[in-house]
C-alpha cells in the first residue's frame, strides 16, 4: 500500500504513519478480536485508516463470494470529525490509491443522528405556513422567517449546515430539528437507504450504542464487516449515558400537573422537597432505606396511571412516555436493591434527579464482536504510563469494556508517536478576569470582560495563528470583540463549513478561530516550515466530571477496605485521567488563562 501514496503530487512518506497503517491491517486481518491502536495526534490516523479500510473492502470485491460482501463500519465521537473524513480532498487521495492499485471503487456515506436534520414539519409549524413555499410569498412574515424557509428548500435538511444567525429572534435550532417520534422526510429516508448500502459508512458512537444493542437495526451491517472506532475513548461514557435512565422530580413533578394528575403530583412534590438538600448541591449519593421506600410508593402510583394519549397534546404525550420508560428502570432497580440507582444533586439548589446508571454499558462493543474485526484508536486510547518503544498499556479503557488482557476477544496493543515535534515556548498571561458568565437564560457562556482582555494577545504577534475555541459560541463572542484595525486577520469559523474551504482562505498572517481545531488539521506547509506560527488554547474544554460516576467508583472502593477520603481521592484522580492528555496542558490554570506556544518548527 505505501508503495503506491508517493507517486501523488504533494505526498510526503510519513514513516510512523506507515507504521500506524501496517498495525491496522494486521489487525483487520483477525476477525473476533479487540484490536487498540494508539497514534499521536498529527500522524496521520484519519487518512491511514481510511485507506486501510477502503482496500480491504475493495480486495473483497475481487475476492468474489462471502467476501465481496465486506463493509466497513467507521465510528467517531464528534460531528467535525465525521465531516472532515468525507472532504473531498480525502475521498480523492483515497480513489487514486485504489486506482494505481487496480482495485475497486468503493462508496463512502455519512449517517448521523436524527437530531442533525430538519423536520419540516416543525418548521412549517413555527412559520405558521402549511407549505414551505407558502412562506416565500407571505408578506406578513419577516424576512428572516422567509430566508429560513428558502434555506429549507434548498438544502438538504442537515442542520450543521445552517448558519444559527439565518434564525429569528428567540428560536434555536432543537425547536426546528427531527425528535425520534417525528415522521422522517422523504429525502432523509432517501439519505439513510442510500447510507445503509454504502460500503464504507460513518456513524456516531450514540448511533454505534444503538446499533450494537439492536443488532444492526442502523446500519444494516453483516459479517464479514470491520468497526473502527476513532476517538474511542469517548465510548464508554456516551454508551453509559445513552443506556442510563434519568428522571428529574421537578420535572417529573411540573409534568404531572400538566396532565392534571394534581393527586400524584402532589406525592412526587413531597417527595422532591423531602429530597432536596442544598448542601448536596453538585455530588451525588445513595438512597437511604427511607428514600428507597418513599420513591418505590410514588414510582409505582406512576406506573399505574392509564392515560389516554387522544386526551392530550402530542409533544405532552411523549414527554410522559418518556417519564414513564424511566420510572420502569428505577421500578427495577429498587426491586433489585441495585447500587447503581443514585441521587444526582443540581450544582446550585441541590435538586435531585434518580439516575439508573448503566455500568457496563461499554461493554456492549463484545455484543456481535466474534463476526466481525473491532479496532479502536485514538490519540489519547492508553494509560500514557509507558515511555517510547515500550509496549503500551490501556488497562483504563480495558475496564470499561470489561475486556482484560486473557480475554479471548482481545487483539493487538500498540501506540505510535510522532517522531518530530520541534521546539515549544509557552506564554501564560497573568490576571486574567474568568472567562464564563451566567447569562439571563441560566446557561454559561464566555464572559464580555474575558473577551476583551483576550482579543489583545491574539493580535499583537505576527504569523498564522490557531486559536483553539470551546465551541462556536466562543468564536461569536470573540469576533464581536475584534478590533476594526486587525479584522483583515481574522477567520472566524462557523458551524457547517468544513476545514478544509477554511483552510484555502489562510494567508501567512490569518488568525483562525475555530472550535473544530481539536479533532486536527493537516494543512499542506512549504520547506518543512511550521504551518502555524502561533496555538492559543482559549480555555481548558475539560467536561464536568460526571458526580454519579465518582459515587459508584467511591463506593466500590470503600467495598474493598479503601478509607472514605482516600476513595475520594483515587475516584476524582480516576476520572480526571481520562481526559488529561488533551487538556493536561490548559489544567495548569484552569478555566482561567489562555496560553500561547510559538510554533518553531513543524507542528
């Protein structure tokens, strides 16, 4: 395979990423087995995989037979990433590498979540219209609610593409998106059969937690068919979530008076007010006996109303549905006695919510694992407590498949790091104001004072700078901040478009703000220079630490004669590790500075 890649204009042999790529085909060379290879970032692991995957499914249609049936199944955590593989300067080198190899073409398609797309209905709702062209005439509707409709007609319904400014004051886009009960367009339909029947297919892993559960309900995938899961150190806590229960008792409580249940809803607010405990406010505990028995009264008077779903509204209705399947899994639980039904505390009033947590949720990746390959990868896959050449250990990630090393479904252990990083300075602004604020609406969001402290420093140097945002909002907030005088540097990225029309419009001296910069770029550089000449990481993106995960580890550990402080301590030091890597560099202040490295070489 590698012989062919030089013989491309531009291409340069990668050493480590051919070694990345040879790990790969060993592995995809032994079906039933749970393969972890780890690459660093800016190997090269996107394109590497892609074109392992694309020939073996190729030379199975050479193959003839069972053979010829070969698909390849490509699983990631963030929507960027899911985007950026199918880029067509990706799909290109991919077709010509088939081609000098006198292989097979193969098709490539993107399934993503309901929730990604349009519902037109939804939409027609909220413009008051019953057509979508009906809106386009309407002189009574705002221009904005006109462009909208337009955009609908138009595009294909994917909501990534859709810039959030073309929405009308007060709207977001969950209130026009598909809800699993929505009906799915035609064209959607379309989309999903087409995806169905591609050779190579990439999904989500909530999509992959679903469609291993199911058995191939999503995707349709038979053996012989390998999974690759990129970012796979997100699976574990996505399959847990998705396969978790939570109910609210405020919510629970505000439902029931919405449906005039008044005598049930007064139950279920006695029994929130009994629960509450604001000096619990963000942790999570266990039930006492009390607890368990005044929950099991007020969960089986839930279970035994009969309602009628003519009687009430639609979106009503299926929020009961809702509130019902989880009141079944805490009924089950408390039958069982179960540890992992626990009190999740809000971090502010203390309010509780029942959580009926799905431990072993991860280790549904072994469910169908004996008919087909499974290789997991990442940048940040192992414990990262080996030195270089040293066998590489991924106890962490073992643990939460419940995989040990003698099972008889684990495979390949191997790690590749980049050969040549060059040189690296760091500057740490000092007393910075915090960049988060509470905005009316209760959500957070960065702060004004922050932004206009920050701007300065991302202005004053000279060169291409990466700016590494949270998330879109940041880049609006920060472009609201730019100054007049430096507004030929900047490239504020917006959602759906992809990296790689961004990075056609870079000079030498563009400042890039970018929330997708994490799932990496490999811009094209000139005489081995440093293609940025500045990183800023605008503050740590390091996740709330799930409080109900750090309950059950300190519980199992106080299980196994571990004093309760030192369980306390192991358990948070147990989940800060999962994703130290990524962050350890912005951990050294917090949600505070930002920090800026100088690229000097190759990055």
């Amino acid at each position: 395979m590698s012989e062919q890649l030089p013989t491309r204009q531009g291409f340069q042999r990668s050493p480590v990423q051919i070694a990345y790529a040879e790990a790969l085909i060993e592995g995809i060379s032994q079906t039933g087995k749970l393969h972890f290879v780890e690459g660093d970032t800016g190997i090269g692991k996107s394109l590497a995989y892609q074109l392992v995957l694309a020939d073996w499914v190729a030379k199975g249609k050479l193959m003839g037979g069972q053979q010829a049936a070969r698909r390849a199944l490509i699983s990631t955590h963030s929507r960027t990433l899911q985007r950026q593989l199918l880029q067509p300067g990706n799909l290109a080198i991919i077709q010509d590498y088939l081609a000098a190899a006198r292989l097979p073409q193969v098709s490539f398609a993107l399934r993503m979540g309901r929730e990604n797309y349009l519902s037109p209905e939804r939409l027609m709702l909220n413009l008051g219209v019953t057509q979508l062209e009906d809106a386009l005439d309407n002189r009574h509707l705002p221009s904005t609610h006109q462009r909208l409709a337009q955009w609908a007609l138009e595009n294909d319904g994917c909501l990534l593409d859709l810039d959030p400014a073309m929405l009308p004051d007060g709207w977001r886009l969950s209130d026009i998106a598909l809800r699993h009960s929505d009906p799915m367009p035609e064209s959607l339909e379309v989309l999903h059969e087409q995806a169905q029947q591609s050779d190579i297919l990439v999904i989500n892993h909530a999509l992959l937690a679903v469609d291993l559960v199911t058995r191939g309900k999503i995707t349709q995938a038979e053996s012989p068919y390998a999974l690759l899961l990129d970012e796979a150190e997100h699976y574990p806590e996505i399959a847990e979530e998705l396969l978790s229960h939570r109910v609210s008792l405020k919510t629970a409580t505000q439902l029931l008076e919405q449906l005039k249940q008044h005598r049930l809803a007064k139950q279920w607010r006695n029994l929130l007010e009994n629960m509450t405990h604001r000096e619990y406010a963000g942790s999570a505990h266990g039930l006492t006996p009390y607890q368990s028995e005044a929950l099991q009264e007020a969960v089986t008077a839930l279970l035994k109303l009969r309602l009628r779903e003519h009687s009430h509204e639609a979106a009503l209705w299926r929020e009961w549905q809702h509130l019902c399947q989880g009141a079944e899994q805490i009924a089950t639980r408390l039958r069982e006695s179960s540890r992992y039904l626990v009190l999740d505390y809000s971090p502010v009033l203390g309010l509780p919510g029942v959580v009926a947590h799905a431990p072993s949720a991860a280790s549904s990746l072994k469910s169908g694992a004996s008919e087909r390959v499974t290789m997991l990868t990442s940048a940040t896959l192992s414990d990262l407590d080996h030195a270089p050449g040293e066998t590489p250990n991924f106890r962490y990630m073992r643990s939460r498949l419940q995989l040990p090393v003698t099972h008889k479904r684990s495979g390949l252990q191997r790690s590749f790091q980049a050969q040549q990083f060059g040189s690296i300075r760091f500057r740490l602004p000092r007393e910075l104001p915090h960049p988060l604020a509470q905005k009316e609406s209760g959500e957070y969001g960065l702060s004004q004072p922050f932004a206009r402290t920050v701007v300065p420093y991302l202005v004053d140097q000279p060169g291409r700078t990466l700016v590494l945002c949270a998330s879109y909002t940041d880049v609006t907030v920060l472009a609201a901040h730019w100054p007049v005088e430096h507004s030929d540097r900047l490239m504020a990225h917006q959602p759906g478009m992809g990296l790689s029309e961004v990075m056609a419009k870079l000079d030498k001296d563009t400042i890039l703000l970018t929330p997708a910069g994490w799932e990496g770029l490999s811009p094209d550089r000139e005489d081995d220079q440093a293609y940025w000449q500045h990183l800023v990481v605008l503050r740590n993106p390091r996740p709330i630490l799930s409080q109900v995960e750090q309950h059950l580890v300190e519980q199992l550990l106080r299980r196994r004669d571990v004093s309760e402080q030192d369980a306390t301590r192991i358990a948070k030091g147990m989940l800060q590790r999962k994703t130290r890597f990524e962050r350890c560099i912005s951990s050294v202040r917090g949600w505070g500075a930002p920090f800026v490295i100088p690229m000097t070489r190759s990055w």
